[in-house]
C-alpha cells in the first residue's frame, strides 16, 4: 500500500513541547529496572510518572512487518559533526552529550541532537525479535517536540565508532566526563541503509512523555561481541523497558 507523503507527515505532525524529566520538588523518586521500582511500577511512583501506566502510545513496542504500513517515507537529512566525547553514567544508562551543530530535519522541521544512549537489550524488537543492545539519539525541535532516532546493534564484527565511546565508559554512576581529544561522530554509528520504522510514542523511562516522534532504523549495526558485553555488565539487571501494547498505533515501513 502507498501512500501519499504529505499524508504520511500529516499523520505524525508532533504534538505539543514535552517534558524531558519531572518537576517534582527536591529529588524524584528511585526509578529502576528491577525490585519495586521496575517498570511494573513507575506509575504508581510518582503522579508525574502516571502516563507509564495510563498512556495509550508507550514505547518501545514490538514493530511487526505485517502489521506495519508501507510508503515513501522522507529522507531523513542527518547533519552530524564530530565532537569531543562528554559521558556519563547515570545509573541508568551511559549517555553522551552532544555539541551544538548537531541534529537531523525531515518534513520540513529541524531537531537539534541533545544526547544519545544505549540499552541493553533492545528496547524495541522486530518482529518480536530482540537484539543485544540498542542506542538512542534524542533529539528536541525549537517548540521542545521530541524526536528519537533508535539504532539496533547485532553480534558480530568489531565497531570501531563504537569503541571511540565504550572505550572510555564510566564504571559508576557520577559526574559527567569529557574527554577533548576523543572525537565521536555519529554518522559512523548509524547504517548505511537509512530506511527506517516511523511511530508515534514516548519516553522509554519515567515521565514516560508521549508525543514523541520515533525513527527506527530498518537496518542493525554490528558490534562486537566483547564490546556488547562491557556496557551490559555495567547494568547486570538490564535497562530496558519491556515492550508496550501498541494499541492499533500506526506503523509506517519505509519502503526500499
């Protein structure tokens, strides 16, 4: 089934300015993987955290072929310089920030890259297939609309983009490191093949934000089997949300 481009974007026009994270006073409340604060249990945490119980459109979900509609989807105009390597772990993920310069646009509308970050395993799957790890590139427009490109990883060759990050992963939680000689560049992390998934969900951690505007690649990326293993073992428990109904959401395939 085709459909028309114009369409397509009209079905995934972003919604309103989002929250990143909850405005709580003093600390927010412990969020986890396991124990009584697992993703079971992050509505009830907090009011602020209601929508990863209520919400209708939560990520990650299972992307199903036969589900998914196909189209002509737009070409996403990734604009990516490389810059020094600011990370941390922050206890829930290790995260790079990213330097000003970066981001992608599509339909017309540009988004700044804010930072990107793994789990492990995936978070979304593929025809209820996981992989061993995922990473996401958050991205924000000028109005605070989210959009999120997600990256699957596979085992197999070593990946030398990679290893310019997970060479220097922090061990702990703590305070962000910069390393000003170490130069990442994300066109280096993505695949060659640029077709990707297009959904409409949320944050996969607490708020759980909907309105969120994914871009899952078709294609996986490889990595070692020895580089998978050093940023899983940071978080033996796992850091991925498990998998969300997908409520009849709309899922456009891009087409090759």
């Amino acid at each position: 089934m085709k459909l028309h481009r114009a369409f397509v974007a009209s079905l995934f026009a972003t919604a309103l300015p989002l929250l990143a994270c909850a405005h709580e006073a003093g600390t927010p409340p412990h969020w986890g993987y396991a124990g009584e604060a697992n993703p079971g249990h992050w509505g009830a945490l907090s009011e602020d955290y209601k929508t990863c119980s209520l919400g209708a459109s939560q990520s990650p979900i299972d992307i199903q072929d036969t589900a998914a509609i196909r189209a002509s989807l737009p070409k996403l105009d990734v604009h990516y310089q490389p810059f020094p390597l600011e990370i941390v772990n922050n206890g829930h993920s290790v995260q790079v920030t990213a330097s000003k310069g970066n981001g992608f646009t599509v339909d017309g509308h540009e988004f700044k890259l804010l930072q990107f970050h793994f789990h492990a395993p995936s978070e979304y799957t593929l025809n209820g297939k996981a992989y061993p790890m995922e990473m996401h590139l958050v991205h924000q427009r000028e109005d605070g609309a989210l959009a999120v490109i997600g990256v699957l990883f596979k085992s197999g060759a070593y990946n030398p983009a990679l290893d310019r990050v997970f060479s220097h992963l922090p061990a702990a939680k703590g305070e962000p490191q910069t390393f000003a000689n170490v130069a990442v560049n994300i066109n280096d992390l993505l695949p060659k093949d640029r077709h990707y998934y297009r959904l409409m969900g949320s944050l996969t951690t607490p708020p759980c934000s909907e309105g969120v505007s994914w871009f899952v690649m078709q294609a996986p990326v490889t990595a070692s089997e020895k580089q998978i293993q050093e940023f899983a073992q940071l978080f033996p428990e796992g850091n991925a949300r498990p998998v969300q109904a997908t409520n009849n959401r709309l899922v456009v395939k891009g087409s090759r």
